[in-house]
C-alpha cells in the first residue's frame, strides 16, 4: 500500500469513510478478483493503513464485518446487524474509532413503511434496505453529531426516492450536526435523490469541500481501471453546519488489484462545537439496550 490519502488527520478534524466492501459469495465468481478469498487481504491492507475514525460500510456479511473490524485494529468498534428479519445477511455496519469517539446510542431501521420490522420491504424494494442510525460524541472535542449510513436499492427508482425523502425528513427532525454515508446506486445529483438537498438539507462534501485530493472518479470501477466522470454513487453528505475540509476517491489498486468493486470515498471534517461546550470525558462506548454492539 502506497501514500495514504489523509495521513495524520487529528482533532479537531475527523477522517470519515464511505466504502461498499462488496458481500461475499458462496459460490465461485468471476473475475477471479472478486474472490473473498482474494480480496480480504487487499481490504485488510487497506483499512489498517487508512484508518478512518468513523467508517460506513455496505454489504458487509457478519463474517466480513468482523474482518473489517479486526483489521482497522482493537480500539475500533461496531454497530449493525444484517438486513434479513433474522438479523443475518449484509448490512450496512458502522465502525468507529472508540478513542476518538464515545457512542451514546444507536438503532436499525428498514427502508419500508415498517421501519422496526426486521426483514421488511416496500417503496418498491424487494431486497430488504436499512439504515444504522448512531449518535456520537466527539471525545476530543465534545461536539455532539449523528452518522447515518444506508445502501439505497439497486433496481427501483421509485425505492431510491422514497429513501432520498426518508432521508431528508431524518435531518428536517434532527437538530445535531450529521453525516450520511452511503451507495446510494445512482448518480449523486440525479434527479430521483434531489429530495436529499432540497432546502439545503444537506450538501455532497465533493461539492463543498475546498480541496480535492484526486479527480471525480466513477465509484464503481468492477475491478477495472478507475474512469474520471463515471458515475459517482457512493458519497459523503453532510448538513451545511458541518465543516468540510478536503474529500477524495482513491483509485489505486491494493498491490495487485482492488478490495472492492467500489472505490472508497473519504472526507475530512470537522463538526461544530455547541457554544460553552468543550471535551467530555471519555466512558464506556457500548450504549445500554444494545449488547450486540461490538
């Protein structure tokens, strides 16, 4: 693995990562690279040395989500569940640095009418979509903010609005600062994901950010090489309170080819201080009523 993208990034500023790692399949695939058995190393490589302080993942089976977890290393931890109404399958797991962050609580929803039935499906889904819901406090700085992180559906556009206007009636209720990371499978600023910034709801830290450490890759490469103008469809948003200080798409293979069909999407930020706030003691991360949180 060659020079990270963000090295170094340290308080008051928080690295943060959008990555689809790719589920992992019983069956044999092809091409050859989007093996698991290949792959894991390149991902395990790749995490430990990025290291991001707080992590959105998408199609992370459990084993898959405990690799991800034991690569990024011992103080990191993990919240999420799989999609199916048994709790199994891919998720969409949060992983965060637990000596930069405390969790105060957390939850899963279904992307459906039913949003507390594990399993369910509507808005024209018929693959179970979630999101993981979390609420942070910055150890280093006691700035409060909520991280959502979601994988909009593949197939319906009708799906992938009604997502966009869950997601926008998320941040009209929340009165913290927020990040949303995601693949949301189609371009960012199409036309059936403009409910995400209307109003000034939120803003696609690409387009905010004042520095970019790369081009505007296309995020799904499928293991070849990376093209600039492709379509963009996993991101970091963030409500305009947030400050925004660089993003970049890192398209380098990890030695011989990619961790993931998905590039990984990273930005610098920074969330605002309440006024007469400062740093919080650092206590236990495992918010009670979860004790699969990990």
């Amino acid at each position: 693995m060659g020079a990270v993208l963000f090295p170094n990034v340290e308080a008051p500023d928080l690295l943060v990562m959008s990555f689809n790692i790719r589920r992992r399949f019983e069956r044999l695939t092809w091409p050859p690279e989007d093996r698991w058995g290949l792959r894991k190393e390149r991902l395990r490589v790749y995490l430990g040395a990025n290291k991001p302080h707080v992590l959105g993942s998408q199609e992370a089976r459990p084993d898959q989500a405990r690799w991800v977890q034991n690569s990024l290393g011992t103080s990191y931890g993990r919240i999420g569940h799989g999609r199916g109404k048994d709790r199994d399958g891919e998720g969409t797991p949060i992983f965060y640095d637990r000596d930069r962050l405390e969790l105060r609580d957390w939850t899963q929803v279904a992307l459906s009418d039913t949003p507390a039935l594990d399993g369910s499906v509507g808005w024209g889904n018929t693959i179970p979509r979630i999101a993981v819901i979390a609420r942070f406090v910055d150890s280093a700085t006691g700035a409060p903010f909520v991280f959502v992180n979601s994988h909009f559906d593949a197939f319906s556009r009708r799906a992938r609005r009604r997502s966009a206007r869950w997601l926008a009636d998320l941040v009209a209720a929340e009165e913290l600062p927020l990040l949303f990371t995601a693949d949301v499978n189609a371009p960012i600023r199409s036309a059936e994901l403009a409910a995400m910034f209307a109003d000034g709801g939120l803003v696609d830290t690409w387009s905010y950010a004042p520095t970019r450490r790369t081009v505007e890759w296309g995020t799904f490469n499928d293991y070849r090489k990376p093209r600039v103008g492709a379509r963009r469809i996993d991101a970091i948003l963030a409500t305009p309170d947030v400050g925004v200080r660089a993003t970049g798409i890192d398209p380098r293979p990890t030695g011989t080819s990619w961790p993931s069909d998905h590039l990984p999407v990273q930005a610098v930020v920074r969330i605002p201080v309440p006024p007469g706030d400062g740093p919080v003691p650092h206590g236990d991360a495992t918010p009670a009523g979860h004790p699969d949180s990990e």
